[in-house]
C-alpha cells in the first residue's frame, strides 16, 4: 500500500501525484492504481512512472481524468492510502548516443523519468525534447532541468518540428496518430524509434490477455511484453 505525499492539479484535467511506499521502476514501466476500499471501479488504471527518486524514495505519476477510475484519484489527499502495483511492463532501453524524445499530451509522462535515465546514464550525451498539447502544455520545465532543448507546440502537429535524420535514438509516447505519424517519418528515415503503446488493461501482468496487439514476432501482450516496443515491430498497429 502506497501512500499519497502530495497530489495537486498542474492544468486543465492534469494532476501530479507522489507517493511513498512502492518499489522504484524504471523508465516506461507502470503501476496499476486503484483507490483503496472502492469496489467501482475494482481494476487497478495503468499509470506510468513519471519520476522515480532514489533519494526519497518516492514515486511521481502525472496523470489525466477522462473517467471515474482517474477521477477518484484526484479526491486523494496526502496521507491517505493508494493500492498501487507494480513495477510491471519493460520499460525504455538506454541506448548509447543522442535521443530525441517526443511526447503527445499526458504520453510525456513516462517521458520525463526517461530523459532522467538518459542524463544519468551518460551526461554528455544530447537530448532533444518535443512536447505537444491540444490546448495547454504541462511539465515543460521538468524536462528544460533534464535536456538540452525543448520545443513545445501547443494546439499544432509537434512531428513537423522533429527531424528523424539526426543521429540520434528516437523515443516516443502520445496519441496513436502522433506516433504513426512518427513511425512514418522514422521508417523513412531509417532510424531507431521506440514507442510506448498504450491499451486498455485488466489485469497489468500478462495473465488475462486483454491487452495483446499484434507484432512482426506474433502476439504480444502490452503489459507485460511492452508497453515499450521498438517501432518496427509494431508499425502496423501504431
Ligand atoms: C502502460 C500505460 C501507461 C499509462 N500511463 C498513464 C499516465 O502516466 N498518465 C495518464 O493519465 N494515463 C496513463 N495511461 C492511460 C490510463 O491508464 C487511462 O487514462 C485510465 O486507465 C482511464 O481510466 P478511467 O477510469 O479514468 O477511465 P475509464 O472510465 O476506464 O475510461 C474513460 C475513457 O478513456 C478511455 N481509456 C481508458 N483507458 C484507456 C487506455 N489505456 N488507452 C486509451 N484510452 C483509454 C476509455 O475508452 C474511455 O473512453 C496509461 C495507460 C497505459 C496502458
Ligand atoms: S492487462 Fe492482462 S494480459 Fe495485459
């Protein structure tokens, strides 16, 4: 059982919530929230790692409310419980080199713990943030701390600002027509791109086969299997 630290809304529908009591993930990987006591909605909602702290030892979810499960969250106030689970899924490889990261909407969230496994993980290296809202951005100066630019577009096509020909490792999370408009770009110029899919989910460990999608290696359960997948194997679904 986790404990909420804080939990305050960061814009329109957007909310940052910590909490203490859970393992540290990686980047990409995710709980299954769920508010303690409530039997409706009974499924835990896959939230992914926004921030994991090894000095606090505490976890950040940023995260929207377009339904009842989300919603409740949003009532929580610091010092009450939270049934989280996890960490589950794979997480982002962090390959060698620049990366260019890309995020659509509340897709930045796994985002941000990436930039900061990329950072720690080699300080030299460049990285290349574009973030894209429909009507309001969030979260922009956690990842100005963490990059070396940030190009934010509100209300455009952010994939017209990204260049897939720098040699560089391309991640992605956002709306499905944001990254097959990216894994387009990507295939066409040859480059790495690894995108974070996002399904519906009952179970989050691979055992109810709710979440599959189909890849170029067969079946593959999103939860448990990805959510992080390298584009190419799963083009056809983006
Ligand atoms: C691996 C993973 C990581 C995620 N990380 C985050 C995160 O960090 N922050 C965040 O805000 N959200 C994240 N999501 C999405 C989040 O899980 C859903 O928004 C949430 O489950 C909705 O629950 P609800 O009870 O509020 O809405 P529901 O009442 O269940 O549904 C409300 C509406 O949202 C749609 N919806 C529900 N779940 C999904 C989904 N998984 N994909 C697309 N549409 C959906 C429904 O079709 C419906 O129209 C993630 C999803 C996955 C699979
Ligand atoms: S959510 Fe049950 S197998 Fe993925």
């Amino acid at each position: 059982m986790a404990v909420i630290r804080s939990n305050h809304r960061i814009a329109a529908g957007v909310y940052r919530m910590t909490v203490s009591g859970v393992p540290l993930g990686r980047a990409g990987q995710f709980f299954m929230l769920r508010v303690s006591g409530v039997l409706d909605p009974l499924l835990g909602r896959p939230i992914s790692i926004f921030g994991a702290d090894a000095g606090t030892g505490e976890t950040t979810f940023v995260y929207q409310t377009p339904g009842r499960g989300t919603a409740l969250f949003a009532d929580l106030l610091p010092g009450q419980a939270i049934d989280a689970q996890g960490p589950y899924g794979n997480g982002f490889p962090l390959e060698s080199g620049g990366a260019v990261i890309l995020g659509g909407g509340i897709g930045v969230a796994p985002l941000h713990q990436l930039a900061k496994e990329l950072r720690a993980s080699d300080p030299k290296r460049r990285i290349d943030v574009f973030l894209g809202f429909r009507e309001e951005a969030y979260c922009v100066a956690d990842f100005e701390q963490l990059s070396d630019s940030v190009t934010v577009s509100v209300g455009g096509i952010v994939t017209n600002d990204v260049d897939f020909s720098e040699n560089a490792v391309y991640y992605a999370c956002g709306p499905a027509p944001m990254l097959h408009t990216a894994a387009e770009q990507a295939r066409a110029a040859n480059a790495r791109f690894f995108v974070s899919l996002e399904k519906h989910m009952a179970c989050g460990v691979g055992a109810c086969l709710g979440c599959t999608c189909e890849t170029t290696n067969g079946r593959k359960r999103v939860c448990k299997d990805g959510p992080v997948f390298e584009y190419s194997e799963v083009q056809h679904v983006l």
